[in-house]
C-alpha cells in the first residue's frame, strides 16, 4: 500500500517548488537568454558572432588586459593579505580588532570609492603625483591605477579567508615540531603553509575573480586601457549593439565559472582533511616577533585609512586642489543641486528591500532543503541554482535581465526598470553566500527535533516558530546586513537596469564622475560608506536585543 503523504508535508513540497520556480525565472532564465542572444546572427541563429568577435583584434587586447590585471593584483593581494592574516591569528600583538575593523573599512564603501581616491593622490591635480612619476609611471590612468585601487577593494575579501584558514591549525603539529627541535622557519614551510594551501588557493581564485569581474574601477581610472568588463558596458550603453555585449558577457562568465569550480574542488578536499580531534592553536607571547607584527599591521592599516580617508577629506575641500578649506559644498551640489538625494533614498530602499526579500528566501529555502522530505530531482535544481549566482559576475546576471525581461511576449516585462527588478537582481547576485551561510546553521540543528516534533504531532510550523527560527536569528541578523551592505555598494549589477526614477546612489557616483564633478562623486561614496556604517550599527544593536530575548538557552546554567 502506498503511503499517505500528510498535508504539511505537501505544504513544504510546494514552497520548495515555488523557490525552484523563483531561481529558474531570476536566474537560470536570463542567463540562457544570454546564450540565446550571443548565437544570433542578422540571418538567423548560428556562432557567427562568436566568429566575428573571436577574430577581433581588440577582444584579444582586453582579454589579455583582463587576464594579467587580475593575476597581478592577485600576486600582490594574497602575500599582503597573508601576512595581516598571520599576524591576527599567530601573534600576541595589541589592538587586534582595531586593525580587524579597519581592514573591513573597503566593504562599507562602493569599490569607486578607491578609484576616486588614487585620483585625489596620483591624479593629475594628486598631491602624490611626483611620487608616482617618480616610480615611472607614465600616470594614474591605466593600468597601474587599475591595480593600485583593485589592491584596495579586494584586500578584505582575501583577509577573511586566509583568517580562516589560518585559524584551522592544529597545535599538536606544532608541539611535535617543537619537541622534534624544528626552527620557527622550518615549521612555518612545512606546517604552516601546507596547511593553509587550500585557503591560499581560495582566497587567490577569489581575488582573480573578484578583479576580471569588477566594472566600476577600470571604469574610472581605467582610460584608454581596455578589459572586458569596460567593453560590455560600451557595447551594451554606448553601442547598443546587445548582440556582442552577449558574447562579451559569455567570456566574460568563462573564467569566473571555471574559478568556481577549482574552487568547489578545493573546498571539497579540504573538508575532507579536516580532523575532528583537532586542538586550537594559542598563540605564544615573543616580544619581537609581535613587535615586527604590529609595526607590519600599521603599514597596511595607516594605507587602508590614507585611501579611504582621502575621499572623506576631498569630499569637504572646497575647491580641489586650490581651496582646501572645509566645505558642504560638493554635499549640497550632490544631493541638491544635481538632485541625487533621490537617488541615495532609492540605494536605501533597494538594500532595504533586498535584506528583507533576500533574508525571507534564502531562509526559507533553505529550511525547505534541509528540513522537508519528498521530490529529490526539485532538491537537485535548486541545490544547483543557489550555487549558480556565485559564479555569476554582476554585469552578466544584468544584461541577462535586459533579454529576458524586455523581452517582447513576455507576462514579466512590466517588471522591467522597476525597483522591484533591481531588488530581485541584487538577491540573486549574492543568493549564493546567504544561502551556505544559512544551510550551515540549519545543518548545526539536530534532526531530533523534527523527529521528536513529529512523534508528538506537533505541526511543523510550530516547531520551526519555536525552535528553528529562535536558533537562527543571529545567522539570518548576519544574512540581513550582509544583503543591506552589498546592496548599498553594488553597481554592476544594476548598472543596466535603473531608469531615471529608480536610479541609485552607486551609479550616480559613475556619472558624478563622467560630469568631471569628482568631488560630488567623492561625497556620493562617503554617503554611501556612512549609511552602511550606520545600519552595521544598528543591526549590532539589533542583535544584542534579540539576542537577550532569543539566545538565552545558551548561557551556561547558575549552579
């Protein structure tokens, strides 16, 4: 006899169809319309374009640009970003977190915001311009602008992951080597760095992707120097010529998703390496060695402050580099004169939207994944979907809204250029990292709960009210503010997609700078940097009150 299914598990049967629907609309659907458009020919489907532009002499130029820019920046990044890394987890240095807080400085701000600040210091009006001639540098634009501002905004993602890495030794290694009599470089090469090769492997595939995908800094302080990036948005904005922008974007897609997948190998390996009775590392106190630390630590983070300072200070000079004398000046021709106090509410509404919308799917798709039961092929597409977005550059998952939702016929096409399109794109984009981030705190969850749940006939939305979501309200306050922040500082993902109404602040800050008004695009990014150190704020003070009235089965019971 078959069994009876009961209702609540048809109930989750159906959210997970209607999330499987979701990602096959806002992300399978656009992109294959990418596939679709980049196969087009004047006389009908076929590879011609991919032939055309194959053959071009200046795709070959960007590609290569594309490909050793990223490998440059990443070669400079992961030793600099490693050696911060080690000092934060293997010394005894002081002020730890101060140095942590400042290293994230880059993630609260758009990545023009470093672009726009080299340009206050190596520019042609810079006050380190000499220096930088100096050095033998024809100047700012170009390449070596490229490289010194991607250095900047890629240096915290890198940190994080070598933190990480660094932080999974195990001490009996270290103890062994010393009982062995093995010096401090020996164990460094043939403990340290073998442990951490699968970090170093990430976190090098991260920045490369990561640099090849970026569109806003080349943009800026690129020039003439063209990568790929660049050409999609001038065939796309200044051409409108879709076709090519969709060949662009497919190889544009070629490495980042070959860099997922090295890195998916990777990851899989070294969960497998893993040891459960592994004992934490501590740090020992050696008075020179933490000297050398800090005084390493304060070079990159007195770097990190001068280039996010230098946006804060142009932003109130009056007149750069004539005037410097403090003024609201570039604030009010900003967001008055130019009208972009509009378009820095709508950056607020979309990051608001998007951690609201983003956080409520994610989650329940999650939940619906690890907690329900019943149609496996459904589980594998959307397990496959919610992997997909991290190896989705922005600019590619736009242009892919472009085909699908202007799509002449298509019921979604009055979505098109709304608010509500640039919010589901946002989600998309960064789905990937909510979504592991969430199915790693329900996989913490014992299954027994549903077990014993279900042997009470306890109905499965009273389990998941009273216990599931209480136990993951500090993942989903971190999932929040990671979509809020992301939101707030994204630009290639939208850059397609806004209409004059819906226009957000990290584009107005591109054309701020097109105008020549630097100044106002410089006020524009410290707007952007203020807002968000304003909601990690309140989102930390959010948590601590939710954390008195939800986390209390975590303290340790008073005996």
């Amino acid at each position: 006899m078959k069994q009876r299914v009961h209702w609540t598990e048809r109930l989750g049967q159906a959210g997970l169809v209607l999330v499987a629907l979701l990602l096959g609309v806002a992300m399978i659907a656009p992109l294959f319309s990418i596939l679709v458009k980049a196969v087009q020919s004047p006389s009908g489907s076929g590879l011609g374009a991919f032939a055309a532009y194959l053959a071009s002499p200046a795709l070959l130029t960007s590609l290569w640009h594309s490909v050793w820019v990223s490998v440059l920046v990443t070669l400079i990044v992961v030793p600099l970003a490693f050696g911060f890394a080690y000092a934060l987890t293997r010394s005894c240095m002081p002020g730890k977190g101060i140095f942590r807080t400042i290293s994230l400085l880059p993630l609260l701000a758009p990545s023009l915001l470093s672009a726009i600040s080299i340009i206050y210091w190596f520019g042609n009006q810079g006050v380190a311009k000499a220096f930088w001639l100096s050095l033998g540098f024809p100047g700012i634009y170009g390449a070596s602008g490229i490289v010194l501002a991607e250095c900047f905004a890629t240096f915290p993602h890198v940190l994080m992951i070598l933190v990480t890495a660094l932080r999974l030794a195990d001490a009996r290694l270290y103890e062994a080597a010393d009982s062995l009599g093995t010096g401090t470089v020996r164990k460094f090469f043939t403990i340290t760095l073998p442990g951490a090769k699968y970090g170093l492997i990430s976190a090098a595939l991260l920045s490369f992707t990561l640099v090849i995908t970026d569109f806003g800094i080349p943009k800026v302080v690129g020039g003439n120097f063209n990568v790929l990036a660049t050409d999609v948005f001038k065939l796309v904005i200044g051409q409108q010529d879709f076709q090519r922008g969709a060949v662009v974007a497919l190889l544009l897609l070629t490495p980042a998703v070959l860099t997922f997948a090295v890195d998916h190998v990777v990851q899989r390996r070294q969960n497998a390496s893993l040891s459960a009775r592994a004992v934490a590392l501590v740090p020992r106190r050696s008075p020179r060695f933490d000297q050398a630390m800090t005084l390493y630590c304060l070079l990159i983070a007195a770097l990190m402050l001068c280039m996010f300072g230098m946006a804060v200070f142009a932003s109130f000079a009056k007149l750069w580099p004539y005037n410097l004398a403090p003024s609201l000046d570039h604030y009010v021709t900003g967001l008055i004169d130019a009208g972009l106090g509009e378009a820095l509410w709508n950056s607020i509404q979309m990051a608001a939207g998007t951690a609201v919308f983003g956080t409520v799917v994610v989650f329940l798709g999650a939940y619906l994944l690890e907690k329900t039961r019943g149609l496996d092929g459904v589980r594998t597409v959307v397990r496959l979907a919610a992997m997909l977005p991290m190896a989705v550059p922005g600019l590619v998952l736009g242009l892919g809204y472009i085909f699908f939702f202007n799509a002449p016929g298509n019921p979604l096409g009055g979505l098109y250029q709304t608010m509500t399109l640039l919010v589901l794109c946002t989600v998309m984009h960064f789905y990937t990292t909510g979504h592991m981030t969430m199915v790693t705190a329900l996989k913490a969850i014992d299954p027994e709960f549903e077990a014993v749940s279900a042997s009470l006939k306890v109905p499965f939305y009273k389990t998941f009210w009273r216990v599931t979501l209480p136990i993951c309200m500090p993942t989903l306050l971190d999932v929040s503010r990671y979509f809020f922040i992301n939101a707030m500082t994204t630009i290639s993902a939208v850059v397609f997609l806004y209409s004059p109404d819906t226009k957000v602040a990290a584009v107005a800050i591109l054309n701020l700078d097109e105008a020549g008004e630097t100044g106002a695009a410089a006020a524009m990014a410290v707007l952007i940097a203020g807002v968000s150190i304003v909601a990690t704020l309140l989102y930390l003070a959010l948590g601590r009150l939710l954390e008195a009235r939800t986390q209390a089965w975590r303290a340790a019971p008073r005996t």
